[in-house]
C-alpha cells in the first residue's frame, strides 16, 4: 500500500514539472538551499529566515492546530520530522501554488539526498494527500 502512495507522491511531482530521482530531484531542477530552525510539526517547519514551510502532498496527524486535539501519531511524526531536517540545510522545491492559506510556503523538501515528503509517507508518518 506504501508504494501506492511513493507512486502518487512521484506522479503530483511529475506532474509540476519535476523529476523526483533517487530520493533527490535531477539535473535542472530548480531549488532553493535554506537552513531549518524548528519542526513545528510532522509537515511543517520553520526556516532561519522566519519563513514557515508545508511539505507538498503529504499529512501528517495534527500536534498544533489551534481547533483540533494532538492526534493520535502526531507526535511521532513531528519527531521524526526532527530528526530529519532540524538544523541542517534543506532543498525546497516549488510546486504549482507557492503558499497556502495561513501564508506558509509550499515546497518538496530533500535532505541529505533523501525526499522528506516520500519518506514520511513510506515510513507510516504521513499519508499522501
């Protein structure tokens, strides 16, 4: 079933105009280097700029909403999250709208040659949305 997702995850970056590789986006791709101060959570961060981030395509259970309860898996995700890209220098990549309602830019992120978005979702974080 995870692979299903990986698949509909590749297909929506396709789609836009991007190649996703192995776990990194090729040759030609535009991208921006930005460096991450805080996980807010599972799919969210904040850059040293001040910008706020939501990873394209994916969801992880919500742990900050303002209207909702911590769900069940949120804080796993957000640590995991953490893991991932707290305080290392990301690879974002625009997809077809470049912020979403609250105003947080929306990007694929790649880490150390690994594509966060996918990896959230074949590790059971996150589920492609």
């Amino acid at each position: 079933m995870q692979w299903l997702l990986l698949i509909a995850i590749g297909l929506v970056a396709l789609s836009t105009g991007y190649y996703v590789g192995i776990g990194r986006a090729s040759v030609g791709t535009m991208y921006e280097e930005a460096v991450v101060v805080r996980v807010i959570d599972g799919d969210t961060v904040e850059l040293a700029d001040g910008r706020r981030v939501r990873y394209i395509g994916i969801d992880t259970p919500e742990t900050v909403h303002p209207e909702e309860n911590v769900e069940c898996y949120g804080p796993e995700a957000s640590d995991r999250n953490r893991e991932l890209v707290e305080g290392k220098v990301v690879e974002m990549q625009a997809g077809i709208e470049d912020t979403d309602k609250y105003g947080r830019l929306l990007r694929y992120v790649h880490v150390d040659g690994r594509f966060v978005n996918a990896l959230l979702v074949s590790e059971g974080y996150a589920h492609a949305s």
